[in-house]
C-alpha cells in the first residue's frame, strides 16, 4: 500500500470506528479496486458491507476472503451471519459450525 492509500484506509477505518459504515465501504471498495490482494482492506471492507445490512455484497467479498485464506474463521462467521440475514440458512450452517469449531480452541487452556 502507497502511502496515500494508506491515509485512505486510515478514514476509512475512522468511519468504521464512528459507526459510518456506508461510508467506510464506499472509500474501501476503493481501495480494493488498486490493492485487491490486500486482506486486511478486504475484510473491513467486508465489515463494513455487513454492518450496514448489505449482505449481497458482503457474501461477495467474504468468499473473496475464504478463497484465499480457508481458514480465517471470522470470515465464516460473518459469511454465516450474512447468509442467515438473506435468508439461505442452509447454506450458512457449515460456515457458523466451521467458525464455531475453529474458535473452540481458543477456550482451552493448555
């Protein structure tokens, strides 16, 4: 990330903050179009699409995520989430008990 891109997230990130969820994603999807590998944009991005109740675009970028790092189990969850809200609750089960399963661990205590 450039530093001017940089600065972008950084207002980006204080409109999530400040419960500006539109326009947090407005100035991500952004970002996005010049850093698409850039992870960290895409999941507030993802976020951010949540939080204001667009699910569609939400699903989009959350399997975005899960297509290149399987493993991330906030992304499930909010994946689950977002489907259970457009009403495919079939289809969020296996990603609530993956984010479910995956998270267990961090309860225990070795």
């Amino acid at each position: 990330m450039n530093s001017s891109t940089a600065e972008t997230f950084k207002r980006a990130t204080l409109y999530f903050n400040g419960q500006h969820y539109r326009a947090a994603a407005r100035v991500l999807s952004g970002i996005v179009d010049v850093a698409p590998r850039n992870l960290a944009v895409r999941m507030l991005l993802a976020r951010s699409y949540y939080y204001s109740a667009q699910f569609t675009k939400a699903e989009k970028e959350l399997k975005h995520i899960l297509r290149t790092e399987p493993n991330d189990p906030h992304a499930h969850l909010l994946l689950g989430r977002s489907l259970e809200r457009l009403g495919r609750t079939a289809e969020a089960g296996p990603h609530l008990r993956l984010a479910d399963a995956m998270t267990a661990w961090d309860l225990i205590v070795v």
